[in-house]
C-alpha cells in the first residue's frame, strides 16, 4: 500500500531509523529474502515493532547486513503485498497501522501469559533485604503535580533563562575536549572552586576545593556518604520529624534508623546520649530543620559534636536552603565549628537554581576523600561535565549572587503573602510554624486531623500539600501540612488557600 501524505510532511528529509537486531544464517539453505521476511514477520505480529513504526531504507540495513539490496528488497515487497508494511511518498516504509488486532493479539497474549505463568510458579522472586525495606517505605504518589505549594519547588519562571542559555550555547559551541570526554569522579575544577569561595565566604564552611565533590543533588551525597561510612545494622540518628528522603539513602545502605525527637533548638542531642543510643552517624539539618524550621543552638551545636568526636561518630550535615533567611542573618554551618573533621557537609542547588539541573556537593573530611572518589567512581563515574563548567561561569560571572538576592526577596513576599492568607481565611484553624526562612512553612492542623486525608483531598483540586506525618517514623501527635511557597505566586496562594478552606 502507497499514500500520498501532506505536502509538509512529504518535504521532510526521512529520519534515519536505528537497525534492528536481525542475525542471517548465512550458511542456511533458507535464501536470504526469506530469512529477512520471516524475521520482519514475526517482530510485527508478537509486536516487537509497533504498528507506524519505520523500517531502514533497503540500502542502510542491506549495508548493515552485509548483502545486495535486492533480497531486502524481496522482503519489504513481500511483507507489503501481505499488508503487513505501508510505504508513504517521502516518509519511507512502515509497519502496517491497520494491522488487525487479532493478527496481533493471540501471539503477543501468549507470550505474556506464559511470562506471567513462569513468574506466579515461582513466587516472589528473591531481592535483597535493602531492595525490600525500600520498596516498603510510604510514599505519596497523588503529590506528583505540580499544583500550589509543591514543597522544594523554586521560581522557576524567575529563574535567568536568558543568561543560562547563552552560557550553555558558549559552552557547546565550542565544545573542548574536557566537557566531551570522561571527568574527573570529585568534579570539574573551576566549578569545586566557585562552590569552595562560595561556601567559605557565605556559609563559614572551612575547606579547600580539593575536598568538593560534585554530586547529583544532595540526595546522591547522602547516598555517598551512607555507601562510605555505614555498614549495613548501623545505627544512625536521625531527626524525628525529619527528611523523608534521607531516610530513604540510610535504609538503602541497610543501617538502622533511631529517630531522635527535635525542639525549638533542634535535635534533642542530650536526650540522645542520655538514652544510651549509640550510633555510626547522625543526620541533621542544623540551618534550618527539615521541616518544621528551627535553627540548631549553639550548645546544641557543640554537644554533638563533642559526642562525635568522643564516640568516633559521623555526621552529616544537611544544609539545603539556608540561602533564604528573611529576618536575620544567615547562620553559619556547623562544619566550620568542627575541629576534628567529623562533618560530612552536604549542599544543593536544586533550591537556589532549579532541581532538574541535578548539580549538589559533597564537603568531605581530607582523610575521606580517596573512599568518596572511589565510591563515586563505582556509582556513577562523575556528573555531566558541560553543566558543571556553565554553572562554574554563572557563578563566576556573578550571576548566581543576583539571582539568590532577587529570589530571597521575592520569597521574603511570597511568604508574607502566604502567612497573611492562612490568617485571614482559616483564622486559627491552621497554625503556622517555620516561616522564619526558607521555601516552606508548616501548618499545623487542629488535633485529631488526619493530615494524610486532608492532603489527599487537596489533591483533588490541584493543591500539593504534604502531610506533615510522612516525616515521622513514629506516629506524632498532631498532623499538619507543609506548604511550599517559593513556586508558587501570589495569586496561587490565595487560590490555593482558598480551595483548601474548602477541604477542611
Ligand atoms: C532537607 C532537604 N535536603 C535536600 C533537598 C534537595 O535534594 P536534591 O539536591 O537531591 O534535589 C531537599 C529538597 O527537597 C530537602 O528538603
């Protein structure tokens, strides 16, 4: 069969298709054409190739085969007369779209049965224990919109498009040999050396650029670091309520989790010790606690580390948005109160940039370094090299200051914007917690609210609002919601507060 297509479609050149895997017996008395057509055959009707899918042109698979287009040929003209190809002027030839189903069915269902029969006659099939302690973790799959308050979310139509794009064109236009071939597994240089700058200046971090490592986001510094330090039964403290996912990265390594409960000055550091509960590591967000908001105290500060250094301990020090803190300056990391090199000091720019760039670090102790790299090595071998050098001249070129200083404003409104709607129309139903910084507040609910029900219903009218619970290991007392502000404008957020009115 042969159509006209439109004149459009008939001007575009034919994409090259890829080649598939056909092995010719070239010794068989079965001729070649035959080989080819039998072949093509049964790849349609178990629906290994898709109905419009193309085909290569007789010349490229003939080439490929090694053999004279002529039995390419014979084949092609075969399988159209039997209706299983079309051809279209200028688009080349496809696989059928008309096939009939039941041409289709029978073969493509038989094979899947006898999959699925061989899958149920041997039960579940064997994963390691960390595979199944992770796929048992809670997750909240009606979140995945990107509707009013999506926590962790920043400004992205805010974001400096403009000039990111004109970098990463200066960057491919004239691509060096660096950014084309393998890179080094701790990073690009010129971009550990903006983060080194940054952090020493902006967040008392004390380290060289040689102990940088650039990660995929901080979820793959935690991961790092739990591949590094724990071994599997390891104890690690973590806050309570706390980071979902860091949990996530210490369950995957197979250590055991003791949540710690946190106050107004953080993780109960004294409570910890005072309960006997050793532990390898602990993980903490000291800037701003994930997620109710508090900053970590001073005392709080030395306690642990002084338990750290006494105990051998780790920790790992989590320090995702401290960038935005509207009333006060910002505070200084923990890994530059630290004089023993216990601190694993984990960043991101997800928040300050924007989360699909997948660019984080890790600050790792001199002596940790070899294990990081190595550890790197066998993860992944190192992050895309062309993003790291465009953002190392972002950063550079001063860029990314301007950017943090327009955002923290527009945030320091989005906030007050968000705090005042919660006020004015749900009174005191809601009381906000953690407003002080960041990109998210926590709305507690009145007791006895489910706050699993309440943000399932929210869904519903397009608003993410993620229950405060998802970040227990224990059940808490009193639920609540945390609301994410940094993605969502004015006029979102009243909209959005309205419609959870409605739900409540
Ligand atoms: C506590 C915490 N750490 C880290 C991150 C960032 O993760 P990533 O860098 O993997 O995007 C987030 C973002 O949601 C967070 O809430």
């Amino acid at each position: 069969m042969c159509y006209d297509m439109p004149l459009s479609i008939r001007m575009r050149r034919v994409p090259a298709t890829f080649l598939p895997p056909i092995a010719l017996d070239y010794s068989a008395k079965t001729p070649m054409y035959r080989q080819l057509y039998d072949w093509f055959r049964l790849a349609i009707v178990t629906g290994q190739m898709r109905p419009g899918q193309r085909l290569p042109s007789t010349r490229s698979l003939a080439t490929e085969l090694k053999i004279s287009r002529i039995p390419v040929s014979n084949a092609y003209d075969q399988l159209l007369a039997e209706g299983y190809l079309e051809t279209f002027i200028g688009a080349g030839t496809c696989v059928a779209r008309s096939i009939p189903d039941d041409t289709l069915s029978p073969l493509a269902g038989k094979r899947q049965k006898e999959l699925q029969q061989t899958v149920e006659k041997v039960g579940p099939r064997r994963m390691s224990r960390r595979g199944m302690a992770l796929t048992q973790l809670p997750t909240q799959s009606w979140l995945n919109i990107v509707g009013a308050f999506r926590v962790s979310l920043p400004a992205l139509d805010h974001f400096p498009i403009g000039v990111w794009s004109r970098l990463v064109a200066r960057h491919s236009r004239r691509p060096a040999r660096g950014i084309m071939a393998y890179g080094d597994a701790m990073g690009c240089l010129p971009l550990r050396e903006a983060i080194a700058e940054y952090l020493g200046a902006v967040r008392a971090v004390r380290c060289q650029a040689s102990q940088i490592m650039v990660t995929t986001g901080s979820q793959q510094g935690l991961h790092l670091s739990a591949q590094v330090l724990l071994d599997p039964k390891d104890r690690v403290w973590i806050e309570e309520p706390g980071y979902p996912s860091a949990r996530q990265a210490f369950i995957g390594a197979g250590a055991q989790l003791i949540p710690i409960p946190v106050d107004h000055e953080g993780i109960k550091v004294a409570e910890a010790i005072r309960r006997g509960h050793n532990a390898r590591a602990v993980y903490i967000t000291p800037s701003h606690q994930y997620p109710l908001g508090m900053t970590m105290s001073a005392t709080r500060r030395m306690l642990l580390l002084n338990w750290a250094v006494r105990t051998g301990a780790w920790i790992i020090e989590d320090d995702y948005d401290s960038e935005y803190r509207f009333g006060s300056r910002p505070i200084a990391s923990l890994q530059g109160l630290d004089t023993d090199a216990r601190v694993i000091y984990v960043g991101t720019f997800s928040k300050v940039m924007f989360p699909a760039l997948r660019i984080g670090y890790l600050v790792v102790p001199k002596d940790l370094v070899p294990a990081f790299s190595a550890a790197r090595d066998a993860a992944d071998v190192f992050s895309a090299t062309l993003y790291q050098s465009v953002l190392a001249d972002f950063i550079g070129e001063g860029h990314f200051a301007r950017h943090i200083r327009r955002m923290r404003m527009l945030y320091a409104e989005r906030r007050k914007a968000l705090v005042k709607a919660i006020r004015v129309q749900l009174g005191d139903v809601f009381e906000v917690i953690g407003a002080e910084a960041g990109m998210h507040l926590v709305a507690m609910l009145p007791p006895g609210v489910n706050d699993v029900a309440l943000s399932r219903k929210a869904a519903q009218r397009g608003i993410s609002a993620t229950p405060l619970s998802a970040c227990y290991l224990n059940p808490p007392g009193r639920g609540g919601l945390i609301l994410g502000y940094g993605g969502t404008n004015a006029q979102e957020i009243h909209d959005g507060i309205c419609k959870l009115k409605m739900c409540v």
